[in-house]
C-alpha cells in the first residue's frame, strides 16, 4: 500500500482522509501492525486507482519519503 501511496504523491494525511481512516490506521496497515477487510482493501485500491489484487501481491518493504509533492484534487 505504502508503494502505491507514494507513487501517487500522498501523504498518510492526505490519503488517510481519501479514505475516510484516520493516520494512525494507514500507519498500522502500512507497516503490517493491522488486519484488513475486503470491503476496505477495495476502498483503499479504489482511491490509488489500482485493481485490488496489487495490495495482495508479495512486496518488498518500502522506505522513504515523498521527495515531489503534486497537488492532489478530490
């Protein structure tokens, strides 16, 4: 998930209030510390535009920060 929120150029902030979850919710999904439900990781796809099954695939952990920021439109 962490992958593809950076690759979209957003902050745990900003994607956090894409989907109606707070930061503390990304930060715990994102770092394994959180089970997750269909009916969310649909939502959290939905919102990075990507099919859901990307989020299941095996990944390598990604570390780092959003180096350019674009503004993001709702």
């Amino acid at each position: 998930m962490k992958k593809y929120r950076l690759q979209k150029g957003y902050t745990q902030e900003e994607f956090a209030e894409k989907i109606n979850k707070t930061v503390n919710y990304v930060s715990l999904l994102e770092n394994a510390h959180m089970g997750i439900t269909v009916y969310t990781l649909i939502e959290i796809a939905t919102a990075l535009e990507i099919a859901p099954a990307k989020l299941l695939e095996p990944c390598e952990k990604v570390s780092g920060r959003i180096k350019n920021y674009k503004k993001v439109t709702h």
